[in-house]
C-alpha cells in the first residue's frame, strides 16, 4: 500500500475524512461515534419506580452514561444561558385556578393534523438514540405507542426510517434536516411517506451548527469511529444534511415533493410566523433546539404568544424546550400551543432504563399534566386558556 503522501486518491481521501472531522467537532453527527459513549448504560442507579419526576431522570442519567455522552445530550450552545432560560421563564407565568368545577373526569385527547391523540404530549426529534441504549427509537417509539402518543423521528436516527415504523403501532412523524442535494432529501423524504409518516417537519434553526462547547472532543478520539446513521447506511456520510443556502422556497419544492402535512420546526419571531403563513404551511413548531444553536437568551415560552397572535388561528401551533413538569405543559396550552415536544428527558429515560425509562417519562409527565388540569378546574383541553394565567 502507498503511503497517504504518494497516493493522489489516499491523500485526497484523508483530507475530506479530516475536513469532516474538524466540522464534526461542533456538530450533531458527534453523538454518532462509538467513542463518544465509554459503553452502553449497564447498571442502573436506582429503581424507576424511586424517580417520581422528570427532573430526577438527569442525575440518574449522568451516573450511568459516559460523559462525552451526557454531555452531548444535557449541553447546548456558548454560556448555556437559553438553555437555562428555558427552564426559568416558565416562572414568568402564574396559574390562576378556578374552584368549583367538576373535574372527576379529564379528557386530554386532541385531534392534530387528522390523527387523534391521546395527550397533547409528543415526543420531540432526538438523533442516534442508540448511543444512549441498544434499542435507541425503536424503544422510544415503542414507548411512545403504547400509551396513544406521538413521536418524530430523526433524520439522523441509529435506525432506519423504516426498521422504526416497523416498531411502532402508532404513525410517526419524520423531522427532516434537508442535504445541499435535493436528491438526497427528496429520498428521505419518499422513504418517511413510503414509512407511513403523514407529518413532515422541517427544521430550519440549524443552517450550521451551534457552538455547542460541551460537545467537543478531541479528534484524535474520534478518529476513524466515524460512520452513517440509519437513513445513510451504505453511503458516505458527505454532504452532511444541513444546507446553509436553503431559504423559504423550500417549503415551495415541500409542497410539490410530498403529499405529508409541512411543519416548520424552529421558528421563534412574529415576522417568520406571518411568513410561514403566507407559504401556508401546515404547523409550526416553537424552538429554539434546546438551547443548542443561537444563544439568544430567549426562551421559547416567552416567544409562544407572539407566534401565535401572527397566525391567528390559521395553524396549529406546538412547542419544544425545557418542559419538566405538568405545570410547564399547561401554561404552554393556555397560551395557545396545541401541543408540546419533550427531548432531553425522555433520552434520559432512555440511557438508564431502555423502553421503560422512556414509558415513565411520558406517563409521570401525562399525570402532572392531568393533576394540574383538575387543580385548575380545566376538565379538557378545550377549556384552558390564556384567562388562566397571570404574569408574575
């Protein structure tokens, strides 16, 4: 064999390789490498039955995961200020109950683009779930079934597209990175209908990646551990799927690529909302990717109401980043969110205790949210609104 400076094919193998992982660095591809985890979660801290809230899932997570792996998940972008701000703006809001209300009986159920669901809790977009847990989504979505949920399926998911839909009894949801080549997309894209998926979302908070600091590691500890996810096996990883040029005439190449309703994941002001409006997509989705891109300071409850005043009841309108308790979930549909996404505390639950970890997630969140419902004399959803909230 030819040392890597006499062969012109070698030489120029090496340099994209080294290229790709200079750029991999601060990206989200770095969760996919082995070395990124020191091993799969063996033992578990403490019975699940112990933790009676989703903020106990991260602490018994970070005893069990490496921490190039815990990191990866619990970090975000710069100083991890929206990240936090995530958390503490839901203090923003104070719930203002009602008494005397029959509330022996609570429906959660909705409608959301023609499925019925069974609570206004879905689980958000998490990518290569299965350096968390050998099942990764194929245990999540399970998870996620078994109790009428909903779960959104990565672009950059350990499975295939299709290997998850086969897991799960419920319809899923695909979250689309779109690559600079549309051949690509228009593939995924294909392969989630073909899969079932009648809901499309279009992540457009991500034309590079964040500086995601906790994230980095060191080259030389990921070199050579690089590989595809499930929707890119058997091809090079190149172009990798986030595309800097791409603009608001994708949405118009959606419209004519696929028959599956168009979210548009990301969005945060007014001026976007009004925009996605007149494109006339289907949804949008309020996040700012938990923390992990622009470090803006702000949190995504506190840009709720502006996007929901700009379309005007023309749209659903759902909501990720720093949901925990049920309280969080109720001042979100009171001020007009139709449904909220969970991530990092579902991947926790994932890490420590596969499909279970992931089921008591879910289930610990739908009790709050039910609690609180009767507490606050709200028998459905129907009946929570903004005159239920007070700033604080």
């Amino acid at each position: 064999m030819k040392p890597i400076d006499e062969d012109p094919l070698a030489r120029e193998q090496h340099c994209a390789r080294r290229s790709f992982l200079a750029w991999l660095a601060g990206s989200p591809l770095l969760a996919l490498s082995p070395m990124a985890c020191r091993s799969l979660p063996s033992s578990k801290p403490a019975s699940l039955d112990e933790l009676i809230n989703l903020l106990q899932f991260e602490g018994a997570a970070e005893q069990v995961m490496s921490q190039g792996a815990f990191d990866f998940l619990a970090g975000a972008s710069d100083d991890e200020h929206t990240l936090r701000a995530n958390r503490e703006a839901f203090q923003l809001w104070q719930i203002r109950a009602r008494r005397l209300v029959n509330v022996a009986e609570i429906d959660m159920r909705l409608e959301l683009f023609g499925e019925d669901l069974a609570s206004p809790i879905l689980l958000a977009p998490m990518g290569d779930q299965g350096n968390w847990h050998r099942d990764g989504e194929l245990a999540s979505v399970r998870a996620a079934a078994q109790s009428g949920h909903r779960a959104i399926v990565s672009t950059l998911s350990t499975y295939s597209i299709e290997e998850i839909a086969a897991a799960s009894t419920e319809p899923l949801w695909f979250q689309l990175y779109p690559t600079a080549d549309r051949g690509i997309t228009a593939e995924l894209i294909q392969r989630a209908e073909d899969s079932g998926c009648g809901v499309l979302a279009l992540t457009v908070d991500t034309p590079v990646t964040g500086n995601r600091e906790r994230q980095v590691v060191a080259l030389d500890r990921i070199l050579g551990a690089v590989k595809t996810t499930g929707n890119f096996a058997g091809r090079n990883p190149f172009p990798f799927p986030l595309d800097p040029s791409m603009t608001w005439d994708m949405v118009d190449w959606l419209r004519r690529s696929t028959g599956m309703r168009i979210l548009l994941k990301g969005i945060v002001t007014r001026e976007d909302a009004l925009l996605a409006r007149e494109r006339g997509v289907d949804g949008i989705i309020v996040s700012n990717h938990g923390g992990r891109q622009e470090e803006s300071g702000r949190s995504t409850i506190e840009c709720l109401p502006e996007v929901v005043a700009a379309v005007a009841g023309t749209m659903p309108v759902l909501i990720d980043g720093g949901f925990r308790r049920g309280t969080d979930v109720f001042k979100a549909l009171a001020l007009g969110a139709k449904a909220v996404c969970i991530g990092r505390p579902y991947g926790f639950g994932l890490a420590c205790y596969g499909e279970a970890g992931v089921r008591r997630v879910i289930e610990l969140l739908d009790q709050e949210l039910k609690l609180i419902m009767q507490l606050a004399g709200t028998p459905s959803l129907a009946a929570i609104s903004e005159s239920y909230l007070q700033e604080a």
